[in-house]
C-alpha cells in the first residue's frame, strides 16, 4: 500500500494544495503553523477509516478523533465544503465533508484501508498504564487525540513468537542503540538492558525510549511490509549522534515496502535522508510554506538543497553567516 497523491481544499491551513509523494521516504518541512502535523493526521485519518458504504462518514469520525476538535474547526471557510482526494495504490478517493452534514462522496470506492502506524512527537509509553481504561470511560473528557492513544494500544500489543524479515534486519541495530530491548510487565513499558538492569520507561532517556518504541512496533509486526509509517518529529530529544543510525533505520524500512512519512524541522536529519540514501532508495522532500494570500503551498524535490522555499536551510544558512560574521570580526 502506498499513497501517492493527497489534495486538499478548505481544511485548517490549507486552502488549496497538491501534493505527490513517492512510495519511499517524504520528509515534510516547513515553519511552525503550516500544517506539518495536520497533513500527518489526515493522511492517518485516510488509512484507518473504514470502508463501507458510509466510509465518508468514517472518515469525519476519524478525523475529529485525530484533531480532537469540534467539527467547524476543521473548515477554513465555514461557508465552503472541505474537498479531500486521495491515490492509493492507484485507486483514486474523493471526499467531500459539508459544514451541516456528516459527509458526502462524490466518487464511491470499495477498497481496504492501508495500515498505517502514526508516531506521535509526545512520549505516551511512560504514561500508558491504565490510559486506554479511562479513556473509554471518560472518552469526551480526556486530553489525548486518536493518534495518541492508538499508538498506545499497538505498543502494547503482544510480541510475535517468530521475527518477522524485515525485523530481522532492523531490530539489531536498535538494540544496540537502546541496549537491550524492551519488554512489558503489568502494563508498564521498560528497556531490559543486556547487562541485567531493568529500567522503567518514567526513568529512562526520552531519546531511548522513542527508539524503543520503534522496536516494539517491529517486534509485534505493527510495522510490517506494506504499513504507512507517520512520524511526527522522530529527532525530538534524540542526541544527534543517534540521528544517522535513525536514518538508516528508517531508509532499511522503506526497502522493504515501508511507506514513510516524517515530519521534521531538523537540518541534521533532513540532510542525513540526502547523505545516506543509496541510488534505488526513494527519498522526496517536501517544504509547506505560506503565500501572500495566507494559504499554504507545497514545494518539492528528490535534493534537500534544491527547495526554493526551506525555512530549515534558511535558519541554517543565517546560522552560519553570523558565525562567518564573528570570526571576520575577530
């Protein structure tokens, strides 16, 4: 499964955007406000609703899951209708949502939804006992989004008796990063490092405990051939040095049928995509950025250096004027 194409009019920030991505790696770009997280959520929102006959009405559902908003947030204009396109696979899905209405389609589709895992930039393993309880108990009061507590329920999920291959090619390399792998006791997560020692996620290194979680994804085939993989800001509280291991990881999955979406304000890992990718690798990137009429447009280009329109590589490249500046002054 793979999406190649979303269009999008009317929802949150976007007023009137194509994107094409490619089956590969898609790096998503651009400054705070314009729509890195929302273009996640919604191709998420895409992957999981369920097929039927009433599938747009499925598709609202999760999308006021994943948005945790009342339905007229996510119109732009609240006069106007939201227009949603989706290719996947080849197969093309257009969404039409009313302000007044649940949702209509204009262009029926029987298919099955891609399966996807969304990874959230907020730790949820730390806090995850107890958490699916009392959000089905207290479902209209908590503070958690769909995409939060989903990836709650597949961390938690059991391990497969047998590693599935493209595990066997990955799980090494996290466990060398985390050292040790991570096992669940009474519904609470903690890395059993090789040298015996057992630590809590609540006292282990956010970095750690972010790549730990990618292990357990692995390791109970939530992660499989085939799945779309979301993640939202994977260099948060990750130490640098980490980052060209993570990319490697991540470009490992895609050569065995891992559709990835990233989205990122990080120069160091962006660039790693462009260093470390080899000449059959798919790696695309893509910048959002805002117009002069207030909407947001997408640029993109198979060389991060290429983009006309990168707030990453502008900061970066004021960065090094001023050190340049410094050192001339001196």
């Amino acid at each position: 499964m793979a999406i190649s194409k979303i269009k999008i009019e009317n929802f949150t920030v976007f007023n009137d955007i194509a994107v094409n991505f490619n089956s590969g790696i898609n790096v998503i770009m651009g400054e705070n406000g314009a729509g890195k997280t929302h273009l996640l959520k919604l191709l998420y929102s895409f992957c999981n609703h369920e097929m039927s006959d009433e599938y747009n009405k499925n598709m609202m559902s999760h999308m006021l899951g994943c948005f945790k908003n009342t339905k007229p947030d996510l119109f732009r204009n609240p006069q106007k209708a939201i227009e949603l396109k989706f290719d996947l696979s080849g197969k093309d899905f257009h969404f039409t949502i009313f302000p007044s209405e649940n949702a209509a389609h204009s262009q029926p589709a029987k298919a099955t939804a891609a399966p996807s895992v969304y990874i959230p930039a907020k730790d949820m393993l730390t806090h995850s006992k107890g958490l699916l309880e009392m959000a089905k108990k207290y479902s209209k009061d908590m503070p958690f989004d769909k995409t939060l507590l989903d990836i709650t329920e597949k961390s938690r999920q059991w391990r497969t008796d047998e590693m599935s291959p493209i595990a066997k090619n990955v799980i090494p390399r996290i466990e060398n990063i985390i050292g040790g792998e991570i096992i669940v006791e009474n519904d609470t997560f903690f890395v059993q490092k090789t040298d015996g020692m057992k630590i809590e996620f609540s006292l282990e290194a956010e970095g750690i405990k972010k790549i730990g979680l990618l292990w357990q994804l692995l390791m109970n085939e939530s992660i499989a051939a085939g799945t779309v993989l979301l993640w939202d800001e994977p260099e948060a509280n990750i130490n640098p040095k980490l980052i060209p291991a993570l990319v490697e990881i991540m470009l490992e999955l895609s050569r065995n049928g891992v559709q990835i979406f990233v989205a990122t304000h990080d120069y160091i890992l962006a660039k790693y995509f462009e260093v470390k990718r080899k000449k059959n690798d798919r790696v695309l990137f893509h910048s959002l950025y805002q117009t002069e009429s207030g909407g947001v447009k997408c640029e993109s280009n198979e060389n991060f250096r290429d983009l006309q329109n990168n707030s990453i590589i502008t900061a970066f490249d004021e960065l090094m004027d001023e050190v340049i500046y410094q050192n001339l002054g001196d």
